[in-house]
C-alpha cells in the first residue's frame, strides 16, 4: 500500500535540508505570524532539546534507530488548545501544541495530534487543513521549536501534501 504521507520516512535526513533553508532565507512568515491574534491564549511551552546523535552514525542509518519504541508521552494532550480567529484572507485556526507535542518523535504522534484538533474543532476538517496541520507538525517544529501557534486556513487551496511543504505549509500564497 502507497503511503500517503512520504514525510514519515527520512524526515531526519530532509529537516536538515529544510532548517538549511530557513536559516538562510527571510524568517519564516510562512509558517504564520508569531503574533496571536487578539484575545487569544500565549502561554509558551518550555522546549528541551535531545542530546545529539552519536557522530559515528552515518545519514544511511535507517530511521528506526531515530524512533522511539515506547511512546513517552501516551495519553498526554499533543495539543494544548485551538481558536478561530478572522484574518485579512479569512478564518484562521490557531493551533497551539502542547509541551508533549513539541518534543514527541513517535511516528504516529502527528496523526493522535489530528484527531486532538479535530476533537476540539470538528470545523477544522476542510480540504487542505490536514496537509497544513501535517506540514507544520513535520517542519514548523523543527524551523521554529518555540513558536507559539501555528496558523491553519481553510480558505487556502488544497494541493496536496508535497505541494504544501514546498509552499512552506501555506499554499496560495503567503499570511498577511
């Protein structure tokens, strides 16, 4: 069977990659603004970081060494909170992780993460939405580990998940 989410293989060895480019390029507006819209709840996780990989594993390594067996956050909330809000474009769900949900690696993580935001937004489920939700639980959390929210619109095309990773999690264009 097709897989129909490639990221969850070699998502180790593209980050590198992904973080080179952010750290080259302007900030990463894409991803959202940093700023909440107003009335809405910022309380900002701590972030610890793992300690780094042995520097005799090689990038060959196969992701299993990577991957926990036992996940260490199960039944800890991967999302804190979510909120609507109204942006320049259209409405806007404001996705906040919780701390368990910026530091789990377990593979299945991101898609307990999903049935939370749809648990707590059942609006949330709109063409497009899941690949934006994915897009930035693969790679907004490595650019940007502390960032508070993560911007999701329904309003945005929905081209697919490659297509929303080379739009940096936001296809049809850039937030305003």
């Amino acid at each position: 069977m097709a897989q129909r989410y490639p990221h969850r293989d070699g998502v180790r060895h593209r980050a590198a990659a992904w973080l080179s480019l952010a750290l080259l390029s302007v900030p990463c507006v894409a991803c959202g603004s940093d700023q909440p819209s107003a009335g809405t709840h910022t309380t900002a996780s701590p972030v610890t970081t793992a300690p780094p990989r042995s520097t005799s594993t090689s990038l060959a390594s196969t992701p299993s060494e990577a991957v926990p067996s036992v996940d260490p956050y199960a039944g800890l909330p991967l999302i804190d909170h979510v909120t609507w809000t109204e942006a320049v474009d259209g409405p806007r769900l404001l996705v906040f992780p919780s701390s368990a949900g910026r530091q789990t690696t377990v593979p299945s993580s991101d898609e307990r993460a999903w049935r939370e935001v749809l648990a707590q937004s059942a609006d949330a489920d709109a063409p497009g939405m899941h690949d934006q939700f994915i897009c930035h639980w693969a790679w907004a959390r490595l650019v940007q580990p502390t960032k508070s929210s993560w911007n999701l619109e329904p309003w945005r095309p929905a081209v697919g998940y490659q297509a929303t990773v080379e739009a940096r999690c936001n296809p049809g264009g850039p937030e305003r």
